[in-house]
C-alpha cells in the first residue's frame, strides 16, 4: 500500500491518536488509515489551498492543519477548509 508514496518527498509526517499517519508532500496530504491498510489523498481537488503542503499540526479536537506557501487548510470530519490571501489570511508563507 504505502509503495505509492515511493518517489514522494514527504515534508512532514504526523502519527495521530488512533494510529493512523498523515504525510504532509508536494502532491498534497496522504491518510494512511492502518486497521483498512488504505492510502487517501487530499489534493487542490478536494480543497486544499496547495498540492504542497509543508507542515502538519493536529489539534486536540482532531483537526488537521496544514501550511504551504499560499496559506492554510484544516482537514475535519472529511470537509477541507481553506484560508488564503483571497479570504483575509493577512500573509502568505505558514
């Protein structure tokens, strides 16, 4: 399963509660889910503000932040929020 991530850099690699692994890489942010043994991938086509994405942060409700170089997306519940210059984020770089 995770062969498909051969050739990828990964920036950033985050372990969260249940086990699971999240990769922060230059073709967006990989969910490694291990009790189905699936690979998800989250892209600008699921509303990531970048497909390179360099930083992970998981809060203590469970939400996934990630930072590129054009602002930043929070992953909760399977929606994807975005914020960038477009929608008030005063800078661009996290």
């Amino acid at each position: 399963m995770l062969k498909k991530l051969e050739g990828l850099r990964v920036n950033s690699l985050l372990e969260d509660k249940k086990g699971n692994m999240w990769m922060a890489t230059h073709n967006g942010i990989y969910f490694y889910d291990r009790t189905a043994d699936r690979l998800d991938n989250f892209t600008v086509n699921d509303g990531l503000v970048s497909n390179q994405c360099f930083t992970l942060f998981l809060d203590n409700k469970g939400n996934l932040y990630t930072g590129s170089l054009k602002g930043f997306s929070i992953i909760s519940n399977g929606k994807i929020r975005t914020y960038n210059k477009n929608n008030g984020l005063k800078v661009r770089l996290l």
